[in-house]
C-alpha cells in the first residue's frame, strides 16, 4: 500500500480484486513486517502508513512482489528506507 510519497499502485489492487487474485500486504510488526491478505477498510497505523486489519491468513507462496524502492545501486541492487524489513521478510521465505 503506497504511501503518498510513492507510486500509486491502487489501480493494480482494483484490477487484481477484480479479477480474485489474492493479494497479500505487509502488516507492521516491531521492526519487521508479516503478509496479511489486503482487505478493506484500512486504518492508518506507525508512520502513517495504512494497512488492513489483521486476519492472520497465512501466506504460503508469492507469485509477484511490489517492493518501494528509493533507487538502486551500480549492481542493480535495491536502496531502501534503511530498516531492511522486506529483505528480511524475503531471506526468512522457504
């Protein structure tokens, strides 16, 4: 879910809604992140960031990630907000 500094990607969750894709998204814990399935409505949370209300559903494979990035470096690697909560996420996936 973009924050308003970010790419509007809302269009791409309507279109996939549509089409009954699942989507997950991320739900803030302490310094890291779990997938919730993205369901409305949000409500605003840490850092004004909007996210849905946690239903525990489990994520178990990701076809498509949509990752905010600031840029990147020479070696094409993602630059971040700094905190490396989804490269964590990313590194605990089976």
């Amino acid at each position: 879910i973009p924050l308003k500094d970010e790419v509007d990607i809302y269009w791409v969750l309507k279109k996939l809604r549509k089409e009954r894709k699942e989507i997950f998204v991320p739900f803030m814990e302490d310094l890291s992140f779990k997938m919730v399935k993205y369901q409305l409505p949000l409500q605003k949370k840490r850092f004004s960031i909007l996210e849905p209300i946690n239903k525990q559903k489990t994520l178990s494979k990701v076809d498509l990630a949509i990752v905010p990035i600031v840029g990147m470096d020479k070696d094409f690697r993602r630059i971040g907000f700094g905190k490396g909560m989804y490269d964590r996420f990313f590194d605990n996936l089976s």
